[in-house]
C-alpha cells in the first residue's frame, strides 16, 4: 500500500511538471486571468480584465461584496461541510475516509464546487491566506475521490466503493453528473487564475479528458445527456486555459449530438438539434446555460449559425419572455409551447420552464434564481463576442434584480423562485415558498450560485479590447490592468451608483498613445451628458450605445457620465394578460415593488391602485445594514375589498380612499418579515 502510495504521488508529481511545462509553452500563465480566457479566442470583441484587477472602494457593490466576505462565504462553505448539508461528507465518504450512503441531491458535488468557485473569485481579490488553505485542503480530498480514468461524481464512486452501486448508466443518463462536471472545471480554471496553483487544474484536466474519451464511446442515449449543461461553458474553459485542441473537438460534438435521438425533450432543449432551434425552449436553467455554452463556442470556432440561433433565442427571450426583473422562466408545471396536438409524442410536460411567449404571470412565477445567473452568464458573453450594449443591459437588469432578489440583505438566506407577487389568498399551496431560507432541501443549487455571482460581479464592470477600455457596470472601484498591448491602465471610479446617476472616472495611469474608453449608456437612461475634465462632450450620446471617447489621456484626467434618473412608470406589451393595465415601477436599473407592511391592516398589496400623477419623491432608508432608496407616492384603495365567494363584481370607485405608499427596491422585498409583495400595481 505504501509503495502504491508513493508511485501516485509521483505519478501527481510528473503530471504537475507536465502540465506545467505545456501551460508555460502555450503562455497560458502569463495572460487569461479573467472570468472567461478569452483573450485568445478569435471571434471575441471583448476580454476579460483578471479576477484581481477590479476592487470594491465604498458604495452599492463594495457593501454586498463586504457580505459576501463576511457573511454569505464563511456560511455556505460551513453549510456545506455539515451534517445539514452533508455535500463535504459525500467527498469524504467516496475517498474512503469514513463509511456511509450519499445524502441530497444528484447535484450537490456542483453546489460544492460552486462555492469553491466563489472562494477561489473572493482569494483573488483579498488573497486571504485561510481561504487558500480551506481550498487546498478541499482540493486534496477531490484527489483522493477521483478514478484513475478521471471520472468523480461521488453518488457513483460512494457505490462503487461500498458495493452498493445500481446500473450506472441510468445514473450518468440522469444523475447530473456532466453538470457537476462542469462546475469543477469551471471552478478549477478559476481557482488557477486566482492562485498560480495547478493542482485544481491537473483534477478538472482528468474530468476534461473523462469526457472526452465517454462521449468517443458513449451511446447516443447516454452521450444526449443535458441536464443543466455547465459542461459546455466548463470543457471551453479548460481549452482556452491548457490549449488541448482535444476539447475543443469536444464541445462541437456536443452541440453536435444534441436533438440527435428519439426521445430527446424540450425541457432539456434535446427533441431537435440546436442549429434547428430559434426559440427558447423548456427548463429556464439548462436552456440559459445551454446558450451560455453555445456563445463560448461560437467565440473559438466563428460558427455563423450558431450566433445565428444565439440572436433569434435572445429577442424571443428578451422580447417575448423574461420579466421586467430579468427573471426567466415563468412556468412552474406546464405543456411544452412546440406541441401543436395531444399526441403525446408532440405535447410533453415541461417544468420549470420558459413558456409560450407573452405568458408571464406574477405570483406563480418561476423565474428560479440560477435560471436568472444563467441569464447573466449567457448575456455577458454575448456582450463578449458582439460588443453590443445591449447584453450589458440585461446583465446589468437581472444582477441588481432578480438575482440579488435571490438572498437577502444580511446574505445567508436565500430564494430559490423569485415571484413578483405574493398574495396571502393563493388558494393553492406552492412547492417553494415565498420566504427566503438558510437551506433549501433537495433545492439549494441557487444559494451557491448566488454566492459565486456575487464574489464575481467585478470581472463583469470592465473588458478589454484592441480598440480600449469597455466600462459596462457602473459602481465605484478602482482598476489596475494592462492593455491588450500590455501597457499599464489604472482607473478610479466614483459613483452612488444605482441610487444616482452620476459617474467619475479619475486616470491614474494611462498609455502614452491614444486610448478609447468605451461608457455604456444603458438603454433605460435618457439625456446623458459626458464631460472630460469639465468640458463638455458635443457628440451624440444614444441611450444602449456604447459612448467612445478616444485621446491621449495624462495623469489626473477626468471623465464625469451624469445620466438622470427620474422615476418611470412602465407598462407591459397588452399581449402579457396577466398585466394588462397595471403599471410598474422603475428607476434607474432597479424595479421597485410595493409591500404590505406599507398599508393599512387588512389591506391587500392587490387591492391598490397606483396614482399615475403623484408627485414621486425618493428618500434614503437604511434597512439591515444596508443603504437603499425608496419611492414614496400616492395610491387609492377601494374599501369594497372582499372577494370572498365572488369571481366577478361590479366596478365601483365609491369611497375610495387615497394612502401615501413606499415602494422599495425589489431585491429588498421580504427582508421585514413575512408579508405581501407586487411588482405591478393598478392603475
């Protein structure tokens, strides 16, 4: 045993050097440090800038990152090394360090590595000596669990190593196992970027190559496989970050096989091949993730069709099917909109799921929390490969709200749907509540996601280009990186940043020769006005445009963005039933949302009606820690409120009173205790 022993760990030891020398001979260790090694992907406008380039200085997102490190890090890793959990015990059990059956979910090895994920995003801005431990530690366990053959999944390997294991090919049809998969590679590139260190790396390259030889020989059956595809965006990654061309081959076989048997689904987006498909389809999550993994492709290989298929998806989704919040997925239970009988072989049931468009309802919204990340994913690598602004809009849209509405203002409690009202007289119960919680059972795949989005969102606010510097979110910090030349660039940015429209970008440092920056003017934004060291800039500014200014810049050079943000009242396409004349709220990026500790006792959020000429005013309030601003107007409300054994009664505006109201910002719903809530308000 000690001789098998030693033999592996200089087995490990050669691999380390191996992989080390052919990163070194692909200059892979001097560049691609950002959320996506894009820097070398052909049909990609935009780079990222490294994981450690961009810091949180004071404002919105330096005050929820303070909760990531503080609160929502510390608590998940712990979570997830508990009994409550039991994730860390699943590893420890497959390596054969103690004995016991997997408990939780088929998915609860991604979760883990989600958090890893976020672990290693938060080292790399803070470079805590514990978190590099914790992980290296975490990192020695994933070794002892993996097969020779590069294989971990550990309800699989906890089987195999107890005797207890069932017909295996059943599991890797359906027990999430390429979805953990990916999320250890994609965790593991991270973890690379933001350490120097390659043991991660040498796991997720085993995994990588796992895959590569399964797919080679597996059955149409098996190698459809889709459920939640994270291993599309996580075999691209490891390309770009070790160069194999092996893995590249990989991921066109993958988009390849899909819609290629018999009994594919539209809820896996599986029943017809990708190239085939125009619409979104099915389960909000794998489709988002799907079109996540699809954009990484396009972006090495240039395929025209499948940016093609990326567009007609995005306006169908975009225009057709995703919430004021950025949220996806309005359906809980449904029939699948391509069915056009009842032949069952046409009709399936879907879940979780983007339906027919227009079809968005309110207090039965889905709109899961990782459907809404998967938005986010999906959108910023558009934004990659087009340089677009309008994919900036929406990763800014679902970031500020329906993935920060995912966790609450403290950070360890957490949404897995995220409904835009909640009514106290549902007359129905639904599977997942509508109060947020510190453990989902069987469902906790969001808590993990948001904590990994959230340690994250700097590498979102900036990319770079051959042409300059893109400024895509807004939020004061400082920038430290290099340009595509590789010539220092350093940044200062102030801002108040969503509570105020007014943006300073200080140069600090700068190259010699002419340098663009790029500011996005988000499309919800009216009248901008851009000034550089007070003069004022005479080209047209157009709202979800990107804005160039291009000169030499010197040291102490000032570019000040000043977009006014009045509040607005929105309404929806009439062909969204559900919201026919009623209005919503917004200002700035942020949707606000009424709350029923804002009424009168016995007063439903649903009985409201919105004054359309109120004198909207803002307020600043503070609530848990945290700053926010509040809407105050003036709605009426119709004391003939009673339903009770009525579907149907006559209108009638008699006695209607007017109440002042306070609207708050939609990520902070739900955070006074159990109430109502709606986004969207009669008129």
């Amino acid at each position: 045993m000690t001789y098998m022993v030693q033999n592996n760990y200089k087995m490990k030891n050669l691999l380390n050097v191996s992989l080390s020398l052919f990163l070194v001979s692909a200059g892979v260790v001097a560049q691609n440090k950002g959320l996506v090694a894009n820097s070398q992907s052909p049909y990609s406008k935009l780079q990222s800038v490294g994981l450690q380039d961009v810091k949180w200085t004071n404002g919105f997102w330096k005050e929820q990152f303070d909760v990531e490190t503080k609160n929502t890090l510390p608590y998940m890793w712990d979570l997830y090394h508990s009994e409550t959990s039991h994730a860390y015990q699943n590893f420890e059990i497959a390596a054969g360090l103690s004995k016991g059956t997997f408990k939780g979910p088929s998915f609860h090895d991604g979760d883990f590595y989600k958090i890893f994920e976020g672990m290693a995003a938060t080292y790399a801005i803070t470079k805590d000596k514990k978190l590099d431990a914790e992980m290296d530690k975490a990192i020695a366990l994933f070794a002892k669990v993996q097969r020779k053959d590069g294989y971990i999944h550990t309800p699989v390997l906890i089987d195999e190593r107890w005797g207890t294991l069932g017909p295996e090919e059943v599991k890797k049809q359906l027990g999430f196992e390429k979805y953990n998969m990916g999320h250890l590679m994609t965790a593991a590139c991270i973890h690379y970027r933001a350490t120097g260190k390659i043991n991660f790396l040498n796991i997720a390259k085993g995994v990588a190559d796992f895959l590569y030889d399964f797919y080679k020989k597996a059955s149409p059956e098996l190698a459809r496989n889709a459920i939640c595809p994270s291993h599309y965006m996580g075999i691209v990654e490891m390309y770009r970050t070790v160069k194999d061309p092996k893995y590249l081959e990989l991921a066109n076989n993958l988009i390849d096989i899909k819609g290629t048997t018999s009994d594919g689904t539209d809820d896996n987006q599986d029943r017809v091949p990708f190239r085939q498909q125009t619409t979104a389809m099915g389960h909000a999550v794998r489709a988002n993730y799907l079109y996540a993994g699809v954009a990484d492709l396009y972006a090495e290989t240039g395929e025209k069709k499948l940016l093609d298929n990326l567009e007609s998806i995005w306006d169908d989704v975009t225009y057709r099917k995703m919430y004021i919040t950025g949220g996806c997925g309005s359906l809980y239970d449904g029939v699948s909109p391509d069915g056009t009988s009842y032949d069952p072989t046409v009709v399936q049931k879907i879940h979780q799921a983007y339906g027919r468009p227009f079809q968005l309802p309110n207090a039965t919204a889905h709109t899961e929390t990782c459907a809404n990340i998967g938005n986010v994913l999906w959108n910023w690598r558009m934004l990659q490969i087009t340089g677009d602004a309008k994919y900036a809009d929406i990763v800014e849209l679902a970031l500020y709200n329906s993935v920060l509405s995912g966790m609450d203002l403290e950070g360890e409690k957490f949404l897995y749907n995220n409904p835009l009202n909640v009514s106290n007289d549902l007359p129905f119960h639904q599977r997942w509540g509508n109060v947020r919680e510190g453990y989902i059972a069987l469902s906790n795949c969001c808590a993990p996601n948001v904590t990994r989005t959230i340690a994250e969102v700097g590498n979102y606010a900036y990319n770079l280009s051959k042409e300059g510097l893109y400024v895509n979110l807004y939020g004061s910090n400082t920038l430290n990186t290099k340009t595509e030349n590789g010539e220092a660039l350093e940044i200062e940015q102030q801002t108040n940043y969503p509570w105020d429209g007014k943006i300073t970008l200080k140069i600090v440092k700068a190259p010699k020769d002419l340098q663009a920056f790029f500011l996005r003017i988000p499309g919800w934004s009216q009248n901008a006005e851009v000034s550089v060291n007070n003069l004022k800039i005479t080209d047209q500014i157009v709202s979800g445009t990107y804005l160039k200014l291009n000169q030499k810049w010197k040291k102490g050079d000032v570019i000040e963005l000043n977009m006014p943000m009045p509040v607005e009242l929105m309404e929806a396409n009439p062909l969204v039933e559900e919201v026919k004349n009623q209005v919503a709220v917004k200002r700035g990026p942020l949707v606000y949302c009424l709350e029923s500790d804002q009424l009168p006792a016995k007063i439903s959020v649903n009985d409201v009606a919105l004054k359309l000429n109120s004198k909207f005013t803002t307020n600043n309030f503070t609530l848990n820690n945290r700053n926010l601003v509040s809407i105050e107007a003036e709605a009426v409300i119709n004391p003939n409120n009673s339903w009770n054994k009525a579907l149907y009664k006559p209108l009638s505006s008699k006695d209607a009173t007017s109440v002042p109201v306070k609207l708050v910002p939609y990520f902070a719903w739900g955070n006074k205790g159990q109430g109502e809530m709606t986004v969207w308000m009669s008129r």
